[in-house]
C-alpha cells in the first residue's frame, strides 16, 4: 500500500499512487485520521517518502529523486529527507 513512483512533466514533479493507496487514504479520512492542514499533510509526506520500499531494493523514494533531481527543488516543493530512526507511521504524528 505505498505510492508507485514519482514522474516529472512540464507541469512539475508528481507521485503516481496505487488504487490500494488511494483506498485507504479515504479510510483514513471518514475516520477522521486524515491531516487536515497542508503541513500536516508534507509532514505525513514526508515520513512516508523516507520509509524504505521493498521494490526500490531497500531505498526509499526520497533517495531516488535525489537521483533524478536537484535536492534544492525537492525542498521547494516542500519535501525533506528523515533520517530513518526518526521515520514515524504511526497516527501519533499528526497529534
């Protein structure tokens, strides 16, 4: 249940999500779990980006668009890496 990929157009940066992902997230929210400010929402982002994905060989996704782009326009956009002791998936984040 985690996002596929990040893919860049004219228009910017954006991350492709799985139906399973996109499911759960309306989960979250008629439950009342979901953030509900926008930093909230680049807080929870960002804790998921830097959580490390089987199918990216135990990298995690900020790893790999560092590779692609410059880590100045990540931050631009709001983005920013966590170290992995720090990564948290609980609901207590956004308390």
């Amino acid at each position: 249940m985690y996002p596929l990929y990040w893919t860049s157009s004219k228009e910017g940066i954006f991350m492709r999500y799985t139906y399973e992902f996109k499911r759960k997230c309306v989960e979250l929210y008629w439950q009342g779990q979901w953030p509900e400010t926008q930093e909230q929402v680049l807080l929870m982002v960002n804790h998921i980006n830097n959580t490390t994905r089987p199918m990216l060989h135990g990298a995690t996704p900020m790893k790999k668009a560092l590779q692609s782009f410059d880590k100045n326009a990540l931050e631009r956009i709001g983005l920013t890496i966590i170290l992995p002791d720090d990564v948290s998936l609980k609901p207590s984040l956004l308390k």
